[in-house]
C-alpha cells in the first residue's frame, strides 16, 4: 500500500447526525482568527433537502490542487497538503482542480512595514483550506467542538476499512440474486 495515503488524514463528517448547527465553522474561523493567519473556516457546510454535512480538504494523496499550483503554495508535508500563503499567487488553479470544492482563495490585507510604522498595504490574494489544525495540540478545532460528535478524523487506514466493509456488504447483499446458498465457511 502507499505510504503518503496510510499517512494522509482528513476530516470526515456522518451527514447522518450532523444538524447543521455550523459549529464546526465557527470552531474553525476562531481558530485562525489569529495574527499572521487567514480569519477565514476552512470547511464549509453543505444543506440539502435530505442531509446537511460540512466538507473539507481530504489531503488527497495526489493532490490534484498541488498537482496544478504553479508556485508550489500548495504542497505535499507528510500526511497533509499544506499551504505556504507567501507563494500564492491567486490564480485560483486549484479551486477549478480541487474535486471536492473544500479550497477557497480570499484576499487579505498585507502591512507594510516602514522602519517602526506599520501601513496597510495592498489586499492579497491567499488560499485557504483545511490544515488539520496541525500546529493545534488538541488536534482539529472543528472536530473538539461538533456537539453531534459527526466529525471524525480518520486517515488511509480507516478509509480502507471502511471500503473492504462496503464491499463485504455489497457482496452479501448480492447473495439474494444467487441459486447457490452462501458458503458460511468463507471468512468474509
């Protein structure tokens, strides 16, 4: 198996208990509402009709958002797709790149600094995601604060547990279609 993907985390949500409540966000916007950050959540949450769930960066092993930034802002950092703001050019490849729609790029305002005076600069553009909150000792801020506990951080590990259940469930399902009985002495 790969390395990078056993290493990779993300943020999940279980639609099927998230409430909508937006904490998550507001957990997240605190976190970086910090000098030298982006004030700015790092997911976003998505309402249907039928569920509602944030989404957030996956740290895709590939990173298809790294893959396409021209000035190496988005990088892989072990387990993670980090952002290094400084190189971000505000070209916005890898909002159009980005399959799950969980980067944004915003615009802050830059201070210049003129031996002891500050002055407001120009506004520069900047891209956001979600960085696990690795600098956090807690870990995610959005996952300490969901009320509904529907956030979970899961990495390569879970993932593929979570697909070889599916498929193990998939294939029981598909045991009423069969004329042959199921052999119970498989190990499924």
């Amino acid at each position: 198996m790969n390395a990078v993907l056993e290493e990779s985390k993300c943020v999940m949500a279980d639609p099927s208990v998230c409430i909508g409540c937006k904490t998550c966000m507001a957990a997240c916007l605190e976190k970086h509402d910090v000098p030298n950050d982006v004030a700015a959540a790092r997911l976003n949450l998505v309402t249907t009709l039928a569920i509602s769930a944030p989404v957030a960066c996956r740290h895709c092993s590939d990173a298809p958002c790294a893959a396409v930034c021209p000035t190496n802002a988005l990088y892989r950092d072990g387990g993670r797709v980090a952002v290094e703001p400084k190189r971000c050019i505000g070209c916005r490849g890898c909002v159009m790149a980005c399959p799950f729609g969980a980067i944004d790029v915003v615009t802050r305002d830059v201070v210049v600094k003129l031996g002891n005076l500050a002055i407001q600069g120009h506004q520069k553009p900047t891209v956001v995601k979600c960085d696990l909150c690795f600098d956090r000792p807690g870990g995610p801020a959005c996952i300490e604060a969901c009320p509904t506990k529907g956030l979970v951080l899961v990495d390569g590990n879970k993932l593929t547990e979570n697909s070889k259940e599916k498929r193990r469930a998939a294939a029981l399902a598909s045991a009423c279609m069969s004329t042959l009985p199921i052999n119970e002495n498989l190990a499924v």
